[in-house]
C-alpha cells in the first residue's frame, strides 16, 4: 500500500515539471548523462593549468568523443522526459573549459553556467566584498557573458558565490522570515550598487546551489523559507525573476575564453589531485585504448563494442572520484571504488580482452582494509597431506581471516563464498599456503571448482590447483606485460596436497624470488565454468616478504 502511494507521487514529479516549463514558468537545464567532469574527459592535461608541478596520470586521457556524446545523451533524455530539447547546461560542478565550449554549442546548449571565481580568474580580477559582504565590481560579475573558444559561442553566466552559500550553509538556522527578508535585501543592494556604477540598467544575480544538499537541513524541508522567499520576490518593486534563457538573451560582452576550472575552488583537484585518482585516470585512459584497438579490429561487432563503451560512459562519471583522496570521505568508499574498478573490468569483459591484475586491488592508497590478516612469525615445516595434522605445524604462519563472506567479490551466482581462512608462509627454499573452506577442499575440487594463487608480485604469475584425472593437480601459469594469454608452465617442483583444507609448497625458485623480496597475491575461486566467484582479500592483496637472514635471526632469538 505504502509502496503504491509512493510511485503514485514519484510519477506526478516529472510531468509537474514539464507543464511548469510549457507555461514559461520555469527553465530546466541538463547536465552531461553519467556526470563527468568534461573538461578531463577532453583532456586530462588541462590540470596542469592551475597545479603545473602535479603529477599526473601515467597515460594521458584525450576522449572529447565521450564529453560529446555524454552531452547528446543528456539533450536527448531530457527531450524524451520533457518533450523538448533543453538549451541550458548545468556542467557537472560547475566545470568549464574552452575544449568543451564549441561541444556544448555542437549538442544545442545556448547557455551554460558555473562560478564567480572562474570569472574573476578569467578577467585576471579578484571580487572582492565590503564588510556587509557586497561585490565591490557588481558590474563584471553580474551580467551575463559569451564565451569564445574552439570556433564556437556560448552564453555563459557566474554565480555569486557568497549569496549562494547563505541558502546552501547558513540560512537552514535562521527562522523562514527573516531569512528571506535578509536575501531579499542583498539582491536589492546588489542591484542599486550595479545601477550606481553603470548608470543604469538591471544587474543579472545568478543564485546556483547543491539542489539536492541544503534542504534537509532547513525546517520542514525547505518549505517554509521559500515560500517566505517566493513571497517577497513575487511582489517587489525591483526585483524581477528571469529564466536564464531570457537572462542570457542579453549577453554582449565577449570573453576570449574561458579559465578552466569548477565551482569548488575553480580547479579540479578533487577529481584528478590525488594520487588515487590519477590511478584511477589512467585505468581509464587503458581501457578505452582497449575498446580503440577492437573498434579497429576486425570481426568485433557493433552491439560488442557499445556495450563496452556504456561501461566507460559510466565510470567516467565524478562520483567515483569525489571518494578518492583525502578531501571526501563516507562509510562506503571501498564499495564506490569496487564498483568504479568492476565497470572498467566489465569493458575487458565484454572485449573479451584480458583483465589488467591492478583492476581487482583497491584504488584507495589510505583507508583500505586488507582484511584481518597477521603477519610470519617463524618459518615453517607443516606436514603436507590436506589435513590440519598438528595444531603447531602453522604456529607461526601469518593469517588472512575471512569474516565476511557474503561480502565477496565476484559472486556472480550468488552461492555463499567458501574460503574462510588462508595462512601463509616460509621455509629457506618454499612458500607455504594453506586455504581452508566451508567444505572439504578434496570435494570441492571434485565438484568441478578450482583454486588459483593470482600473484601481483612478481607480476604475471598464477598457480592453479584443480582435479585431473581424479587427482589434485597443481600448474604454474605465466604472461608478459603485454601478451593476452596465460601459458601453461607445468607443476615446476610444487606440492600439492587436497583433503579437509588444501595445503601448497611452491618453491622460490619457482616463484622467481629471493630472500627479501615482496610477495603480493590473492586466493581465488573459481566455479565450473571457469569463472571467477570467489577473490580474497576483496580490495587488496596479501602482501609479505621473503624471509632473510635478519627474519631467521630474530626468529632464533626467539
């Protein structure tokens, strides 16, 4: 009943809207479909204008193609929705730079908008206030401008960024009325001061906030102060509220250009500054080089190829890289980095193409959980036979505790995951791995399933275990960088012992390592199919050294 009540609400939304806008009384503008920041998607490089000694993605990414498309698809899901074309563009926070002015034009946007700060940087001035908070320059900020770049225009308009703010961050403590007397006469003084220093005519205000942001925080949702605010505005001698097509009929003045930026600091570090997000930029730009290269190949049809790309489109979008760094954070940054990291896996997959290792391992540098996982304390000597003989016999073995098991990755047919605890360790010449699981190991791998070692040091390197012939059978697996396919090795000198738990010796010769050396891998699962279910740790690898002479020293102290 409840849910029937709802969706009958939800479906009044939209058609509110569209019959507002047929009678004129409101303008709808777009924003770009997935919500990327457009100005990267053209090109990565326009960072370096505000943070010239950043460092930056490994591969450079330049796909003006997606700013474009992700622009028409926006025109025409709104055209769908509201029965027209919208010729007003929100860019996605604010982002403008001149790549993308002659694509907006191009998509059929009149008009677009952003802040007051990327005006100021744009003319070389800064907008400065008295100390009631007044624009000393009224009449450079509150007009509306065309922009000039790329062989193309577009009208363009800059918020005043203090007025905004007030509804956004401070208005929510004030009682309704007075909040709305005190906007109302800023706007007034605004536009009396604008008059004063050009002699006449009217200012254009430009108010753009978080539309979905402030009004949680305001009594009865907002309501009470914009109603207070539309009162006040409906009935004022001189105050007049325009659409900003109508405002932007006006623009006269041209600017050469526009300083790319966004709305938040008019820069885009929050999306392309950190360290994480430049991993994830160039997990990107790898991609779609893939999808470039089958595009050029043939045999890849049509339908193939756009479904890839729709992946793209998708992880193209801000939000993924808001919740990297250090400046944003939530209880749920591991999940938007997982589902960031599985559509750009997912492009390789409808590619068929191989999967880049660093897709399965958390982008996130600070923050990001291994897992409960214990260090080596001692070298080993267990007794390889499948079952745990003796509780002492990996005593000193370091540990990976899977507590969450539904929570694992790759559980495409939703059967609850197996592994349950992977402990790990040395002798002088071997690396011990022992996986235990919800059944007996031998009767999983009966049952078709396969358990894989997937090294991300030393890269391209995994060791297998599945049943042959009946019996346990253990292979190395190895691939260069830039090779598609895994060649089989051979058991090299491993042992392999399947019963109760499922015990591994793979000597370091094997493994291509040394004393001190890095070891980072992960335990996987794969079901009779072939397919990946099972991957742990879910966000990064197990990760431990060699022992030296320094380890077996201290372990003889001990």
């Amino acid at each position: 009943m409840l849910r029937r009540v709802e969706l009958e609400l939800l479906n009044k939304v939209i058609p509110e809207y569209r019959d507002a806008a047929a009678r004129g009384q409101i303008e709808l503008s777009a924003s770009p479909f997935y919500h990327p920041i457009l100005p990267l998607l053209c090109d990565t490089d326009i960072y370096l204008r505000t943070h010239p000694d950043s460092r930056m993605p490994r591969l450079r990414f330049q796909h003006p193609e997606d700013a474009a498309e992700q622009l028409e698809r926006a025109s025409a899901s709104h055209r769908r929705l509201f029965g027209r074309r919208p010729v007003g563009l929100w860019p996605s926070e604010g982002s403008v730079s001149d790549a993308m002015v002659p694509l907006v034009a191009r998509a059929g946007f009149r008009w677009m908008a952003t802040d007051e700060l990327i005006l100021a940087r744009t003319l070389g001035v800064t907008f400065s206030r008295d100390d009631y908070g007044h624009v000393e320059l009224p009449e450079r900020l509150y007009t509306p401008y065309i922009i000039r770049a790329g062989g193309a225009t577009v009208a363009c308009t800059f918020r005043d960024h203090v007025l905004s703010d007030l509804i956004g961050f401070t208005y929510s403590g004030w009682p309704a009325e007075t909040a709305a007397d005190d906007f109302v006469s800023r706007l007034v003084e605004a536009g009396r001061r604008y008059r004063d220093r050009t002699g006449g005519g009217d200012a254009l205000i430009p108010i753009i906030l978080d539309g979905e942001n402030a009004w949680e925080h305001f009594e009865g949702g907002g309501r009470p102060f914009l109603r207070a605010l539309y009162r006040r505005l409906s009935g004022h001698p001189e105050v007049r509220t325009v659409t900003m097509a109508e405002a932007c009929k006006g623009a006269k003045q041209e600017l050469a250009g526009i300083f790319p930026g966004s709305w938040i600091d008019a820069n885009f570090y929050i999306w392309i500054g950190h360290a994480d997000d430049q991993k994830a930029w160039t997990q990107l730009a790898d991609a779609h080089a893939a999808l470039d290269g089958a595009t050029r190949t043939a045999g890849v049809d049509k339908a193939t190829l756009a479904e890839a790309h729709e992946e793209l489109l998708i992880a193209e979008g801000s939000d993924w890289f808001w919740w990297y760094g250090d400046d944003h954070s939530s209880a749920h940054d591991l999940e938007f980095d997982d589902l960031f990291r599985r559509h750009v896996r997912n492009a390789y997959g409808r590619l068929k193409a191989p999967v880049p290792d660093e897709l399965f391992v958390s982008n996130i540098s600070t923050g990001a959980s291994a897992g409960t996982q214990t260090e080596p304390t001692a070298l080993l000597a267990p007794a390889l036979d499948g079952e745990e003989t003796s509780y002492f016999e990996w005593l000193g073995a370091g540990t990976l505790e899977i507590r969450e098991v539904a929570g694992a990755m790759h559980q495409t047919d939703r059967r609850p995951a197996v592994v349950t605890l992977v402990h790990f360790g040395f002798d002088d010449e071997r690396m011990f791995v022992r996986v235990d699981a919800t059944q007996r190991v031998l009767d999983l791998l009966a049952d078709g399933r396969e358990f894989s070692l997937k090294f991300f040091s030393p890269a391209g390197l995994r060791f297998s275990v599945r049943q042959v012939a009946g019996r346990p059978a253990g292979t190395f697996w190895d691939r260069q960088p830039a090779e598609p396919f895994w060649l089989e090795r051979g058991p090299g000198g491993a042992t392999v012992a399947a019963g109760t738990v499922l015990e591994l010796a793979l000597p370091l010769a094997d493994l291509r390592l040394g004393p001190g050396e890095a070891v980072a891998f992960f335990v996987a699962v794969f079901d009779e199919r072939a397919v990946e279910v099972e991957r742990h740790p879910p966000h990064r690898p197990i990760e431990l050294a060699v022992p030296d002479s320094l380890f077996a020293a201290q372990h003889w102290r001990a």
